[in-house]
C-alpha cells in the first residue's frame, strides 16, 4: 500500500471518513450526522470526500445488503435506500471510483489485517451499533457468501415472539444486543422513563457509574450478546471473536458480562476450545479503517502484514 487512502463508515446515526497512511495510521478523521434520504445521502458523503482532500483511493462501508457492484438492496437503518447505487452515484457526483462493501465486512477487514484479529485463520467481527453487523474470515479471504450478503448476523431471529425489527421480522438478535436494543431493555425495565431520547451509552454510563438497575440491564444486554456470539461459535467454530461498533467503546463493563454468559451457553464447553473474544483494536473506527484498505483487498486475499 502507498500514499493516503479514505475510508468512510456510514452508520445508521453518523457517517465517519479517516485518512489512513502506508502504516494504516489514522491521520485525518471527519465525522457528520447520517443525512436522511438518497440525495442527502450523497451530498454528505461528497462532503466527507471534499473534506479528507487528495487520496490514492475511496472505499465506502455501508450497512445492510451490498452488491458485488455497490449496489445497496436493502438496509433497515438506512430505510430510504432501496436498490440504491451509492457507488456509482457517489462516483459520478466526484469523479472518482469508489469500492462499496458491507460496513462490517469493513471493520473484519481491518482487524484481521492490521488489529484484534492478526494472525487467526479464522475470525468473526461483530458491529454493535445502530444495528448489529458481521464480517467473516476464513484462511485469509472475506466470506461474502453466494450473492455477497454474507454477515447479516444481526437479523438471526433469537425470540420469534419478540419485537418487531425494521426489516420486518420480529425477535431478531440486533432488537436485543445492539444499541438499540439496549435502550429496549432499559425501557422495559422501566429505567430512564422520562427520557424520550435515550441511548445506549446512557445505559452504560448509568451502569459504570454505580446504579444498580442500570447494571442489571447491562447484565441481560450481555446475556443476549453472549447468545449470539454462542450461535455463531456453534456454526462456524471461529478462532476469535472481534467485538467492534460504538458498543466497544464500553470497554470492560460490557465484554466481562459477555464472557460469563458466553461460557455458560456455549455447547459443550468442557470439550472444546473456547475462541478468544476482544474488543476492536480499532474501536469504532475498524470500519472506516477497513473502507479504507478496500482497494487493497478487492479481489485479493488479505495480508495480516506479516507475510501471511
């Protein structure tokens, strides 16, 4: 890799651009509110590109289903965006190419290559934000899976009676373990009732700051964690899991409820190796870091940057 390369995370509540250098160091970082709407969108990311100046290259990390070509199918936190080709419209409106890939796919790029995932021939990284994202690694190659929608770890239904998702289902795991779910948790515990503007890092700070219903939520947010993070270890047998996202940033107060619980559920966990479970090393940057590395790796297997 050489020179300065951007990369761009849209998340369902902000979009984040860095600039990254030939030793994936982030030297610019720009941040804006997610712009509502398909043309909004666009303008704001045009923005974002204006603003990290000249790059060898673009790549963009985008939640939801993604073509192969950059096309967005389908994306529950981005509602509007239905069949949308943000690559090539974001192209055409700068005149440039730009790489389109799933925003968790992103970050496992970016962990396996150069973070929490080094060295491991087989890794799962898992987004808690807004939603709740998925990226694979298996012997150095992203798994994308037959139509490229490989990682939608987020709509595994968990309690089928549960509540309604955004894609239309009910009791899918990100209602439960995401941000967003949180908040649900903490609502109906009756916790924060007065607060019509609640966020997860709420909850959270709540918790570490010593209230004991807050913890107890936090608790059961780490239960649902551990769930599907214990499903996901049964099917795909995963050396590490990567836990990134704005939820990461929560740090201990959340990975230690998740390792308790996960050993608790996992199958038969007196007769195999438990895989390691880590935070991000890139924290929520992993995805635009790994937006950023997308013309490395388009149609090549990755490199941890040891030689492997």
């Amino acid at each position: 890799m050489s020179g300065r390369r951007a990369g761009i995370d849209v998340g369902g509540t902000k979009c984040v651009a860095v600039v990254i250098d030939d030793d994936l160091r982030v030297v610019a970082e720009h941040r804006i509110a997610t712009p509502h709407g398909t043309d909004a969108l666009i303008d704001g990311l045009a923005d974002l590109v204006e603003r990290v100046g000249r790059c060898d290259s673009i790549g963009l990390g985008v939640p939801g289903l993604i073509t192969r070509d950059g096309v967005i199918r389908a994306s529950p936190n981005l509602s509007s965006a239905i069949d949308f080709p943000v690559g090539r419209r974001l192209s055409d409106r700068i005149g440039r190419f730009v790489h389109v890939e799933n925003d968790a796919t992103c970050a496992a790029i970016a962990e396996w290559r150069a973070g929490a995932a080094t060295g491991a021939r087989h890794a799962v990284v898992v987004t808690l934000g807004t939603g709740i994202g998925g990226g694979l690694v298996s012997e150095g190659r992203v798994v994308r899976g037959a139509n490229g929608f490989a990682g939608e770890i987020g709509h595994m239904i968990v309690d089928p009676t549960g509540p309604r998702c955004p894609c239309g289902q009910h009791g899918c795991w990100e209602r439960f373990a995401s941000g967003t779910g949180l908040v649900f948790l903490a609502q109906r515990a009756g916790l924060f009732a007065d607060r019509s503007d609640l966020r997860g890092e709420d909850v959270t700070t709540a918790a570490i700051g010593g209230d004991d219903a807050a913890r107890v939520v936090l608790d059961e947010f780490g239960k649902w964690v551990a769930l599907g993070l214990a499903n996901l270890t049964n099917a795909l047998d995963p050396e590490v899991i990567v836990i990134g996202g704005g939820l990461a940033a929560s740090g201990d107060a959340v990975i230690e409820s998740v390792r308790r619980w996960f050993a608790e559920l996992l199958y038969s966990p007196g007769l195999r190796p438990h895989p390691r479970i880590d935070i991000a090393r890139h924290g929520p940057l992993a995805g635009a870091i790994g937006a950023a590395l997308l013309s490395e790796v388009a149609n090549e297997p990755l490199s941890d940057g040891t030689g492997h």
